[in-house]
C-alpha cells in the first residue's frame, strides 16, 4: 500500500505562524484563550466570531514584528475557546477558571472575546492569580462603567463598574484612553470619581500619543501587575469598522501600537484581551487585521522584554530617536 506525502506547508502557513508548536507547551510565553460571547452586546453582535476568525487570519501572518524581529523562537500556546454555554453564571465561572490557568502559566496571557462583558470573568481571574495590588488599562470609545445597562449588570456597559469591585484594585489605577462617548450616568460617576484617570480621544489628538502614554506609566508605575483591556472600537472606525457600537473620532492603529509599545517596556503588563471586534460587521479584515496586529507586536514586545526589559527599552528609544 503506497501512502500518500503529507503537503509539509511552511511555518507560517500554520496557525499562529507555526509558533503554536505544541498544544502542551506550559513554558510558552504567550498563552491564548478565545471567549466567543456576544450575548451581552447591546447594538449589531458578531463579536463571538472573533476568536475563530483571527486565527483563521494568522496562517498569512509573517513571523515577524513591523520593525523585522524574528518570532521564530517565540513559543505560543493556543488554549482553543471557552465553549459558550447558555447558563451566563456557569460561563462566566467557567471563564474565570479557565483564564486564570493561563495567567498563571503564562508571562502573557492574550484573550480574544467576544463582546466586553467577557472582561468581567477575565479580570477576576487576573485578581485572584496576581493577588497584590494591579492596574487596569481601559482602551475604548466608552468608559464602561454603568452600574447595571438594559437590566443586567454584566452587559458590556458595564464591566469597569464590575472590575472596581474586585478587591485589589483601587479607582486610582483604572486608567481610561480612547473616550469620546458618555451616558449621563457615566459622566456623573466619573465626576464624583475624579481619582480615576481619563484620556479622551481629542486629548490624545492634542497633546500626542506618547505624553498621554507617560501619563499612564506615571499613574501605574508602583502596581505589581496590568491588565490590558481593548474594546476595538477605541479605534476610530476607519481603522476598525467591523465592531458593534463605532463611535467617529478615535485614535489611529498607529497610536494604539505606540501606546502599548510603551506601556510593555515600561510596565508590568502580564495580560491583554481583545474585544468587540465582529467579523460579520468588517471589511476586508480591516479590524480583524488590526487586533491580529496588535498580538504579533505584543509577541515582539514580552519576547524583548523576557530577553531584558533594557533591551525592550532602548529598542524602543533608539526607534524614537530615528523618528524625531
Ligand atoms: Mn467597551
């Protein structure tokens, strides 16, 4: 009997580039957890496609970063989806464990939602693997912080309102980027809470990407750990139309890549998650493209800063100085 070669396809035609090398890896750097749940979306849904979707993007991925270093020895464990189960409570559980498994394991755990209420368990889970006191990056068109939106106070309206319960976080570390939309009761909580930072998009129109990025590392610089949390839509919708609630006049891709750039040289950023991108919304994989953008730079970013935070910093700089 003569058996058939398997095609060899190259690395890269693989999913995550071929740096998903063994679904046991526990000594990967990055870990991967995709939670497709939309059902706490207010507006147009499609969010739960995103995991399956981005992945689908990454066999055409380069192994690279845009500045050309080499992801080939970065290793990758992809932990597939937390199953959607009809029972909210017993997903959102379900979540909470799974994700901290990752944390723990992980120096950088990447989620992909999913709308952003997923962030609620995802942010417990952080709370009780990090224990010590963490920071919280809200990048987003909205503050997220009703107390409770159309009946429920695990809609996507909701989740900062969610994360300030959680024991170790204090307001003062909840630092907003990205806002240009408010609810009145949004707006009435952010007054009476002054400590808690906020960015606005016009702000980051006015003063630049890198002085209000100083702001942030110079808010968190004492906490153990941060926590990354994207909404998609903090992007204008020219960079990211495929999301349920675009909201005009947000921040480029570029600045979002330069935020975080600085924020992984600097501070103690150990997990990130990407929500509200929604494939059946897009165009051309614009969005889908710019949150897979997003992963591959931060592969960059922990393998530079696992071989040395100096490292991280002067590439940074030194990449900085050639631009000015
Ligand atoms: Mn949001």
């Amino acid at each position: 009997m003569t058996s058939r070669p398997k095609p060899i396809r190259p690395p890269h035609r693989r999913p995550w580039s071929g740096l998903s090398s063994s679904s046991e890896d526990e000594a990967a750097e990055a870990g991967i957890l995709g939670v497709p749940f939309d059902s706490a979306s207010s507006f147009h849904k499609g969010a739960a496609e995103a995991p399956a979707h981005i992945r689908a993007l990454t066999p055409h991925v380069a192994p690279t970063t845009e500045e050309g270093l080499s992801l080939t020895d970065l290793r990758v464990r992809d932990y597939d989806d937390v199953r959607v189960d009809l029972n909210w409570e017993r997903y959102f559980a379900a979540v909470e464990d799974r994700a901290a498994e990752v944390i723990k394991r992980h120096p950088l755990a990447i989620f992909l939602g999913g709308d952003h209420s997923v962030t609620i368990p995802l942010v417990a889970a952080f709370s009780r693997v990090v224990k010590g006191r963490f920071g919280v990056l809200h990048f987003d068109a909205h503050p997220d912080l009703e107390d409770e939106f159309e009946g429920h106070r695990w809609s996507h309206a909701c989740t900062e309102r969610r994360v300030l319960e959680l024991p170790n976080v204090d307001s003062r570390h909840l630092v907003l980027v990205g806002i240009r939309s408010w609810t009145a009761a949004e707006h009435a909580y952010l007054t009476e809470h002054s400590e808690i930072p906020v960015h606005t998009a016009r702000e980051v129109y006015r003063r630049g990407i890198e002085a209000v990025a100083q702001d942030v590392v110079d808010r968190l610089r004492d906490i153990d750990a941060v926590y990354l949390t994207l909404d998609i839509d903090g992007l204008d919708p020219a960079f990211a139309p495929g999301t349920g609630t675009p909201e005009a006049g947000g921040v480029s891709t570029r600045e979002l890549l330069e935020l975080l750039r600085i924020l992984f040289a600097r501070l103690p950023v150990r997990a990130m998650d990407i929500v509200e991108v929604s494939p059946p919304l897009d165009c051309n994989n614009v969005t889908a493209a710019a949150a897979t953008k997003v992963i591959y730079e931060s592969f960059g970013w922990i393998k530079q800063k696992l071989r040395g935070v100096e490292s991280g910093e002067w590439r940074m700089e030194g990449a900085m100085r050639q631009c000015h």
